[in-house]
C-alpha cells in the first residue's frame, strides 16, 4: 500500500509505470471519474494485486469465484468497480487477491442518510458490518420516520448485515431529560417501530441531552437498554469524542465522533487523535467503540464532502499541501460572485491521516471505524478493506470473514 502525492505534470498512466501498476485499478480504487483531472498535492492509493483474473466471454462471477476459491463478497471487495453487483464485460481486469492485512480484524460501520444514491449503497456495502439508517426523529413523545428504507434495508439483510435504526431529536426538549415516564414511554415506542420494520438494534443520537443532563442521559439509557434487551435489540449510542462521555458501559457500541476539521486551531495529530482517543481507550471499553471518519472537509466554515473538493481544487488549479503535524490537507482560491473577491480556504482530512487513524484502532483495540455511506470515497473503503480482515457481526452471532453463502 502506497500513498502518491500527485505533482506537477503527472499523469495516471505516468504513476502507473512508476508503481508498475494497472492503470485502471488506480481510477478504480480511486474512485476517479475523470482520471485526467489530477490536482498537484492530490493523494492516490495505490494497490498492488498479487493475483490478477482478465474476464474472458462466458464468465460469471459466481464461476471466477469458484475457479479461484473466494467468495464473491471478497471480490466485490476487492473491485469497487463493480458496484456490487454482478455485471462484468469480457477484457475487463479483476483483482483476486491483495495480500493479507496486517492490522487485524475490524468492524466498519456505515451510516445512510435519507436520498442515499442506490449504486453508491451497493458499492459501500460489501465493506460494511452494519448499516444504521438515519430513519427517525423524535419531538420526546412522537416518532416521525424520516425515509423509507424498506429496499436498501432487505439489500443489508440479504447481505447478511446488521442493520440499525438511528434517531435524532432525542432530550431536545429540556424537560422530557427528567420526567422517567416520558423516556420510557419514548423508547418503547422506539424499540416497537424498529422490531415491526426488521432492524437488529437502534443507534441513539442525543448530545444535547449527555453534554447538559448526564445523570438523566445514563439513567435513559439504562432504561433503553432493559427494553431493548427484552426485545432482542443491539442499542448504539453516538458521542462526541471532545466531550466528557457518559453510559458508555451500557452501550453494544459507540460511535466517537471527532470533527478535527472544525477546531480552530487544529491539534497536531498526535495532540489530537492520538491524545483523544487514547484518553477513551484508558477510561472506557475501546473494544466497544468505533471511529469515525469524517465525511466532510470544510470550505471555510462551510461542509463539502470529498467529491465536490477534486472539483473545486481541479477547476480553480490548487495546489493542495498536506500539514506535517495536522495531516490535514488545504487549499486556497478566490470565488467571484455579486461583484466581489472572496478568498477562500479548503480544509479536509488527509488519507494519510486516515491511515495513521486506522492503526490507532489496532493499537488502541477499538472495534473498527465508521464511515457516511453517501459520502465515503472509494479510496477509503479499499484503504479499509486492505488494512483489516473483515468482521461479520450477524445479530445474534461473532464470527471474522464473511457471512454470506455464494
């Protein structure tokens, strides 16, 4: 595994030969959708195969699996190209096998928001051990679904992941953090809608309500995790990894986030991450716990995810530069508009800095990482993907590799 910074005059096909590489697994596991628009301080995976399959006419997936004796999960794993699905062409390049991760066993857990594009959920799925659908709100007393999720939902399962429900707007109102009739009326309801849809267990958000009223958060979700565990249900909770963190003990799993784009200034890597999340791992079960990866980087104090950042640094011919100490990446321009200069500055985090993040999960014994379905980009995943042995986490059952028959 190589990270390539891109500098002046390269090309695709140039880092190819220097790497002896593929071409097209460069664009593939990169994700490019125009490989000849490269930023100068642009980073790229690289991934070398050590077994490589050209498909020849006739060929089935299910028939090159068998002939090389992997599962079809691995290879869609393995070629985020083929979105998931089954659809090869003759000529087409496969990769078999990479070699065998060395950080261990990890669970990855992805978040899907309401308007999730489709392909972009099968292309993320195969990496993933659970799903969390972003499908509810609550005002404390009514539940409001926030999407329907039926289809992507059965994909999961089919899949043989967990899928989990996520709800939002919980302790918003000051008073429902203490009134216990409320909040058990609340998650009964809760816990009812999600076993009627099929989910395997819910993810609460409720920072307010931790951050303000910690005593009322850890006695909610004591009792959410009695009623839950009547009802054969995992409960997730989510937190802010800057923040004191209460009912973690109570929790099946947490998802620590960590804006480090946001702060001003930002830490040093080792003053940040590594500080933050070895802090956690002395006070509480990191086993529990997943990282997450931030979905956004920021243009100024505005979100932008990945996609729209290449584009952004491409058209405006940005040099984008790395901090040593941060490994946060940036990148200045000037916007027009209404008759006006404005100079603007990108921030976003690194994949060298992912990288660094995931060997904190083996150093630290986290459960894994967790990434914005929607949003990650591909390089992510297969950086995921060739830094851990998959874990399978179907409800009820432990296992590492892969759950599903093919």
């Amino acid at each position: 595994m190589i990270l390539h910074t891109v500098e002046s005059g390269d090309t695709v096909f140039k880092i190819a030969r220097k790497y002896a590489v593929s071409p097209m697994k460069i664009i593939e596991n990169n994700g490019l959708r125009d490989p000849d628009r490269l930023s100068v301080g642009e980073e790229l995976l690289i991934l070398t195969p050590t077994k490589t399959y050209t498909v020849r006419g006739g060929d089935t997936l299910t028939k090159i699996a068998a002939r090389f004796g992997v599962k079809k999960s691995e290879l869609y794993k393995n070629n985020p190209q083929l979105g998931g699905t089954d659809t090869l062409y003759a000529g087409q390049l496969l990769a078999i096998h990479y070699d065998t991760p060395t950080g261990g066993m990890a669970a990855v857990n992805g978040y899907v928001y309401p308007g999730c594009d489709a392909d972009r959920f099968r292309t993320a799925l195969p990496y993933l051990t659970y799903v969390t659908f972003s499908g509810l709100k609550t005002d404390g007393e009514h539940i409001y679904p926030l999407a329907d999720f039926t289809n992507l939902r059965r994909t999961a399962k089919e899949m043989g992941k967990s899928v989990l429900l996520r709800v939002t707007g919980i302790g918003e109102d000051e008073a429902f953090a203490k009134e216990p009739t409320r909040r058990a009326a609340l998650i009964d309801t809760i816990a009812t809608f999600a076993k009627e849809k099929g989910y395997d267990g819910i993810t609460l958000a409720a920072y307010r309500m931790a951050k303000e009223t910690p005593e009322e958060y850890d006695a909610f979700l004591l009792e959410a995790k009695k009623c839950l565990l009547g009802c054969d249900l995992l409960l997730f909770t989510e937190a802010d990894a800057n923040e004191n963190i209460s009912g973690n003990d109570l929790s099946d799993g947490v998802i620590l986030m960590y804006e480090k784009c946001t702060l001003d200034p930002p830490p040093s890597f080792e003053d940040g991450e590594r500080a933050v999340f070895t802090s956690y791992a002395e006070g509480f079960e990191s086993s529990k716990a997943f990282l997450d990866i931030s979905a956004f980087g920021y243009d100024g104090d505005d979100p932008v995810d990945s996609d729209e950042i290449s584009k952004i640094a491409y058209k405006c011919k940005a040099e984008i530069k790395t901090d040593p100490d941060t490994l946060l990446s940036s990148f200045s321009y000037r916007r027009f508009g209404g008759g006006r200069r404005e100079d603007r500055i990108v921030r976003f985090e690194s994949l060298a800095a992912i990288r660094k993040k995931l060997s904190l999960v083996s150093e630290l014994c986290y459960n894994g990482v967790s990434v914005d379905v929607g949003r990650v980009p591909t390089a992510v995943l297969m950086l995921l993907h060739t830094t851990f042995s998959g874990v399978d986490y179907v409800f009820g059952y432990v296992g590492a590799g892969e759950s599903e028959e093919t």
